[in-house]
C-alpha cells in the first residue's frame, strides 16, 4: 500500500479496492465473495419488495396497532434486520409511523392471535393474576404486531404484582408447552411481563432416539419441567454459559472481537472483554433502576401456584376439540431442532474470508452440522435443508403443525418423523398430570430455579447453632423409631418431587457442575448427588421400614441408571466414586448385599473394565474423583468376589498412585487438580483418603511398596497437622507461630475436609498400622468431632450428619451400645430442633437439593444410619458393611 502514514496507506487501500483491478484481485482471491454479495443483494431487493407491496395493502387494517390513535399516519421511517433472517432475507422490520411504532413480521401471526385469546379467556374464567398480550394483525403469511413500550412501574408494589403476573405466565407456558421464551422475548411492560414472540408454543417433543423407531429405545420417565419455557434459569452445562432466560440480569462479561485503529492500516480484529446490554426484560422503576427478581422470589411462586390452582379448576375445559385450546389445533408452531446459537457461529465462520476461498473450505464448516447426529440421529435428515439455509445466509428455520410430527423448512419441504410426540400430545400429557402433586414439583422446580438468581450479596447467612446435643431421656428404642420415622418422611418427600413412569423415575434438582451458583439440571448418574445415591438411600429406607414403595423407588431408580448407562456409556467419565464409573460400582455392591442378589455382584463385576481403560488418564488421583477412590472400591468388590481381572486392575490403580506420588523430608503425597500447588491431608482430596486406599491394597496383597507410601502419607498428614497448630482441616494455610488463639476456635469439621473424613480414613486402616499413633489420632478425631462438629449444616458431605456419623460408625465398629445410644440421643435432638427445616449443602439455606452428599437423600441417610448401622451401609468410608453374599 502507497502512502506516508497509516491513515494514507488505508485511503489507497480503499480506492484500490473500489477499482476495476482491486475488484478482480477480490474475486480472484475469494471466489465466493462477488457471488455472496449479488445473492444476498437480490434477496434484500425481493424482500423489500415485497414488504412494501403488502404494508400497502394492508395498511388501512393497521389501527388496532395504535392506542390512542385511529389511523397510523404516515410511515416517516423504518429499520430492517431485526433479530434472525429465515426464509430467503427475511426479518422484523420496526416501522415508525407518525402516530407511534409497530412491527412487521415476515410469518403467519396466528399463533400469537390465538395466546392472546386464551389470556382473555383464561381472565373471563378468573384465572388470577391477569395476563396482557401484544395486539397484532395476522395477514396468513405475515403479519404486525404493535410495539410493546419498557415502561416504568409506580412503586414497589407494582413490583410486587408484576412479578406475581410472571409466575402465572410460567404456569400458562409450562402448560402450552412453550419453549424460548428468552430474555429478547420478553418485555416489561409496567406491571406486566408481555411476551412478543411466539413461534414456540406447543413444542412437540424430543427424544434422543429417531421418532420413526419408537420401540426400540425407552425415553425413561415422562419428565416436563417449568424451566423448559425459558423463563427460567435452567441448566447452563457449557463452560462460560449465561443465564439467557427472561429473568436474566444481562450485563455479563464476555469476550468477542472488536475493530481497532479504524481508518488506518492497523485496522484489525482484537479480542476485547465486552459486556452485554441490559434488555427490556426486567422491570424498572421511572429512575431506571432495575428491581432485581430475586428480591421478589416470593412473588413469582405465589404467582405461579395461583395461576396452576386456576388451570387445575379449569382442566375440565383444557381441551383442543371443543375447549379453550381449539384455537390452536390447526396452527403452525416453529420447531427448534438446534440452539440458534449454533447457527449464528456457523454463519460467523461462512462469512470469514478465510472460507470464501473455496466451496471446499465452506463444507468444512458444514460439516460441523454432524455434531450430534449420534446423540439425535433425526439431525442426519434435517443436514440438508439447514445446509441450505446457512448457505443463503438465513438461520435455518423448521415448523410443524400443532397436531403433526413432521417439519417444513423454509422452502416447504417436508421430513416426516422428527419428533416422537406431536405438540398437541405433548400438551394433552401435562394436562393430564395437572394435579395437587405435580404442583409441588413444578412450585419445587420453580422455587430452587430462582435461587440461582440470588446473588452472593444476597445469601442469607447461616444461623449460628449452638452445638447439638443429646436429646434429654434414654429411651434407645424411641430415638431409633424417630430417626426411622423422619427417614420415611423424607423419603415420602423425594417421591412426592420424582416424575415416574415406564419402570424409571427421575427427578429435577439444583446442581453446582463446577459453577459459582446452582442451576436446576435434571438429576445425573453420580454417586455425590445423583441417581445411583438416592437409590442406596430407597434401598435401605424399604430394607428397614418393611414399605414396598420405598423398595419400589429403588428398582425404577435402577433402571433409570442402567438406561442413562446404555445410552451414554461415558457419562461416567472418571474413576472416582464420587463422580465417576466406581461409584456405579459401589452402588451395585451396596444393593447386592442389602438385597442378597448376586447378579448384582456381577453387574458390579462388569464396571471393572471400564475402570482399567480410564486409570492411565486420571489426573485426580484423589478419593472422591480418582484412583484412590477407585481402588478402595475395588477393593470390597474383592472382599465380596475375588477375581483376578480386579485384582489386576486394584495393581493398576496402585501402580498409578505409586507413579503420581511426589515425596520429600515431610513424607509423600499427591498433586491434585483440587490442590494444584500442595498436597493436602484430608479425606476427600488428600493423603487421608489415598494413605487408605494404599494401605487396604497392602493389607489384601502384601505389597510393601505400598505399605511403604501408605506410612509416608501419614507422616506428611500428621506434619501438615501439627503444622496448622492441631488443625485437620486442610484448607487453612500453615498458623502463625505467634498465633496464641484456641486451636478448635478455628478448625473446620467435615467429611471432604477435617477431623470427621480423617477419622473415617483411619477406621479403614489395616492392623498392621494401628499403632499408638494411630489410637491418639482417632482419639482426637472423636473427641473434635464430638465437641465441635455437630453444628451448622446438616448434610453428609460437611454437615452434621456426616460429623455424626463418624461417631456412629466408631461405636459401631466397637460394638459399643452405649456410645450407639448417645449418638441416637444426639440425632433426635438434631431431628426436634430442625425437621422438616433441613439445611442441605448448598450456599444458602434456601436450596434443596435432593441427592446423597448435599441433599435431602442423605441427611434420609444419616437417619437410616442412626436407626440400625450395622445394616445400613457407611457410604462415607465406601463400605458395604457385613460379608453377607457367599464369595465365588
């Protein structure tokens, strides 16, 4: 380039391009740019077109659009390209007319007249609280909709009101099946949330499996959920995932690509941090000050619980033949078969001048439309027209008739089975299980979903609790029926929330996945707090309460888990037994003993492999996640059915402890991704839990390599300890020598981390290491634990309930009735106090998460555990308790 400066260079840069040579230089080296650029020109010209063709014919039908005013006036001007183009060009067009705003839509409206018709009239019927929708026109194949303002609410309870109204309007699309219904879909409209786009009413539903093949996969237990709308914040599995639902905040930090020294030949695309606008979706008082949803979280469940009251009167009358849906019968819904996301990065990467060079480079990115035809195989049949589509610079764009299972794409072309269940049926089917019980699982949902709004500011503190303490009276027999009692309440609970049907059950709850805060996912296969714990926990529940329905709700979670498991045979992609394939394992073990069914055992048996082909890549290496985990359950599956395949693999998992462990003048241990700078001492992470695994291999084989590390473990921890100034937990960095404060003030009890898990750790050593260190080690452990871990929360994982059970355990372990008593004593102090107010192990006390180590499942637990421990099996230390099963 020719110039003196960079401002002159791209000034030549610029007249070169615009000259006949520049533009043959172009067109020779990006073949498809001349013939993109006239494509897409005509495209705009034909829609223009005819746009303007029919808001000439149709403008004098416009006035309903326009409040206060009988006539639109003259169109002073208009902008194109509003949200996503579909259909050759298309898009939402914002006219500005002389007497106010309103927009075209380039599709049928009719979808969105017949809503606002069932809002009328579900009002005429006194459906509280009442609903508003936008006014529009429909025109067949396109349509007007009149602009819907942001306007400010009055005062504070307005608020209050527009907040009620928005949990009805989760009610009414839970029941009509909508999805999308996003933050750009939504507008605060003084005390009304107005939704402005619905495409996405009565979505049929999806299964994995090929709707043309219905009986050759089972889709488990019919499962529909409030957050499936949209309106709520639900499961963000991606890293870096926002909340993008019409309760989100907005405002996130992201990162894309920006312009920089514009006008020069510096000019580029830069990475930069931006930050996302606020939206239209939250209401706002007239100084513009947002009124966040979390403060009026109340609001919204009374709403909704109103409004599903209502429709559950009304069900009657829910009908499409000659109900208050036959509106909808013969209408046209817009089916999602990708996230629009998906597309939007696809056409980014078509429009890149790296993949206007060839058609070749263009079909590498189309290939990426394969992405999923495994898990969704009806994909392979929809590549073609959403191939096209992207091609011609639209976002593909299917739709279906209410009633039907087929979908158009945007030339009419149609592909027959994409859906298992049309949207009417999926309708009819939530209608149908409109009930008092599905109302406590939809308002559980709800409730749990909107915690994930509260910010940490806004976490109520935990109340201080004084240290739990025996209950008054010796009555043995009283304390074990109270703790059996409330294990069967909570047990009643966690069935009152599952969805069941076709042999499985399910349930929804909040989960962290690796997140700051919890969002409502449903319930997955790990042993922490998923599936197969809740199981252990009906298992033992129906074993000691002789009631069928509990033992019932363990044989449908098992198959529910044995589906997932056929299905997705890497959903369990670690070793550990927390997260990963060995605590499916131990699960088995722990159901083949309770239950005395060795196919169980071989169940069990058959994870083995799945263990060896993961071991090499572990990186954990710890309890909870790794081979240290792993290892202690291979090790009672051993126990129970000695092999030589586990065995083999009891050696890898050695060797592979053996490989990882880093040694120095203190002892051994291991780097962890949980502690990626030192090693700690604990349980759950740390050289308590692998220090056992380690030593329980030994003691089985004689390995004294092994044993060796085992020792060498214990001495680093028992450093670290006296370091920390008689401190276990390992989350405390080393005390000052100047620290004259009591030690206990500031020691933290927990199973993952402190006293209770590295008491648990060394009940499981071997005999050949309890020596006197070893005694004064559980000594202390108790005695912490005793005296100071029996406050706070209440869950297994670092809660009272795993605190407890350590001395549960202990005495147990001792045959030592009257210790067995005292913690019977203290349990039923625990149970009086605070039942049914459990706090489980989420950030604030509002959460209620269902499964073992955080939730309702295991504090259920610890009370089976309290009721008859020498049944019930020690989960925390992974112990299927008494060899019950003949050995093979």
């Amino acid at each position: 380039m020719v110039g003196n400066t960079p401002q002159q260079r791209h000034e030549y840069f610029l007249d070169w391009i615009d000259s006949a040579a520049g533009r043959r230089e172009l067109d020779d080296r990006y073949h498809l740019l001349s013939a993109d650029i006239a494509a897409q020109a005509l495209r705009t010209e034909a829609f223009l077109s005819r746009f303007a063709r029919r808001l000439t014919a149709d403008r004098a039908q416009l006035a309903p659009l326009f409040a206060h005013s009988d006539a639109p006036g003259h169109l002073l001007d208009f902008d194109c390209g509003l949200g996503d183009r579909h259909d050759h060009g298309g898009s939402v067009i914002d006219l500005r007319f002389e007497h106010g705003r309103a927009l075209y839509k380039p599709r049928s409206l009719a979808m969105d007249g017949a809503y606002a018709a069932f809002l009328a009239h579900l009002a005429e019927h006194d459906i509280e609280p009442v609903q508003a929708a936008a006014t529009t026109l429909d025109r067949g194949d396109h349509g007007y909709a009149a602009w819907i303002e942001h306007r400010p609410l009055a005062d504070e309870q307005a608020a209050q009101r527009y907040y009620q109204r928005y949990g009805g309007l989760t009610a009414i699309a839970y029941a009509l099946a909508c999805t999308d219904l996003h933050l750009e879909n939504l507008i605060a409209c003084g005390e009304y949330p107005i939704v402005i786009d619905l495409e996405t009413v009565l979505q049929p539903w999806m299964t994995r499996a090929a709707a043309s093949q219905p009986a050759t996969r089972s889709i488990g237990p019919y499962a529909p959920s409030v957050v499936f709308s949209g309106l709520l914040p639900g499961g963000r599995n991606e890293a870096g995932a926002q909340d993008l639902s019409g309760l989100a905040w907005a405002e996130y930090r992201f990162d894309t690509r920006r312009a920089v020294d514009a006008g020069s030949d510096q000019l580029r695309l830069a990475p930069t941090e931006s930050v996302a606008p606020p939206g239209r979706n939250l209401p706002h008082c007239t100084d513009g000050r947002r009124i966040a949803p979390h403060l009026h979280s109340e609001a919204i469940v009374d709403g909704f619980d109103r409004t599903y009251c209502g429709l559950l009167r009304l069900k009657p009358k829910l009908n499409f033949d000659d109900g208050l849906l036959a509106p909808f019968a013969s209408l046209r819904t817009r089916a999602l078969l990708r996230s629009t996301h998906i597309y939007a990065r696809l056409l980014d990467a078509l429009s890149h001048p790296q993949h206007l060079q060839s058609q070749q480079q263009r079909d590498a990115v189309l290939a990426r439309l394969e992405v999923g035809q495994r898990e969704w195989p009806f994909l392979a049949r929809t590549r073609a027209a959403e191939r096209d589509a992207l091609l011609r610079g639209d976002v593909p764009r299917f739709t279906i008739a209410v009633g039907g299972t087929d979908v158009e794409d945007g030339d009419g072309r149609r592909i027959d089975a994409v859906f298992a269940r049309s949207g009417r049926d999926e309708a009819r089917r939530r209608l149908r299980i409109l009930s008092e019980r599905d109302r406590q699982r939809q308002t559980y949902a709800l409730a749990q979903s909107l915690e994930s709004l509260r910010p940490w500011s806004a976490i109520e503190p935990e109340r201080d609790c004084a240290q739990t303490r025996a209950a008054s009276g010796s009555d043995d027999d009283a304390h074990r029926g109270l703790a059996l009692d409330t294990a069967i309440a909570l047990g009643d609970e966690l069935l009152r929330l599952s969805f069941n049907g076709r042999g499985e059950r399910a349930w929804f709850q909040p989960e962290y996945r690796n997140r700051p805060e919890p969002s409502l996912a449903p319930m997955g296969l790990t042993l922490y707090e998923g599936l197969p714990g809740v199981m252990l926990m009906f298992a033992e529940l129906g074993a000691q309460s002789g009631l069928p329905r509990f033992t019932r709700a363990a044989e449908t979670t098992l198959a529910a888990c044995r589906r997932q498991l056929r299905e997705d045979p890497r959903a369990l992609a670690s070793v550990g037994p927390w997260s990963g394939c060995s605590g499916w394992m131990h699960a088995l073990l722990v159901l083949a003993r309770r239950w005395q069914r060795a196919d169980l055992l071989d169940e069990a048996a058959a994870v083995v492999p799945w263990i060896a082909e993961r071991i090499a890549a572990d990186r954990d290496l710890d309890l909870i996640s790794g081979a240290a985990g792993a290892l202690l359950v291979l090790l009672e599956l051993q126990r129970l059915r000695p092999d030589a395949q586990t065995l083999a693999v009891i050696d890898a998992c050695t060797a592979h402890l053996i490989e990882h462990a880093q040694h120095g003048d203190d002892g051994a241990w291991w780097i962890c991704p949980a502690s990626p700078e030192r090693g700690l001492s604990g349980f759950a992470h740390g050289n308590a839990g692998i220090g056992a695994a380690l030593a329980g291999h030994a003691a089985l084989s004689g390995d004294e390599a092994a044993l060796q590390l085992a020792r060498d473990a214990l001495r680093y921890e028992r450093n670290a300890y006296r370091q920390r100034g008689q401190r276990w937990y390992d989350l405390f960095e080393p005390a000052a020598e100047s620290d004259d404060k009591p030690d206990s003030a500031r020691d933290v009890h927990s199973w993952c981390h402190g006293a209770p898990g590295v008491g648990f750790a060394r009940l499981l050593l071997p005999e050949s290491l309890r020596d006197a260190a070893w005694h004064e080690d559980v000594r202390e452990c108790i005695a912490s634990t005793r005296e100071s871990g029996l406050s706070g929360g209440h869950c297994l994982c670092h809660g009272q309930w795993g605190n407890l059970d350590l001395l549960i355990q202990h005495a147990a372990l001792r045959g030592d009735r009257d210790a067995l008593a005292e913690c019977r004593a203290i349990g039923a102090s625990l149970i009086e106090q605070i039942h049914p107010h459990w706090h489980c192990g989420g950030r604030s006390p509002r959460e209620r998460p269902l499964g073992l180590m955080v939730g309702l499942a295991g504090i259920a637990y610890g009370c089976l555990r309290l009721a008859d421990p020498a049944n019930a099996a020690c989960v925390l230390m992974l112990s299927t308790g008494p060899q019950l099963i003949a050995t093979q």
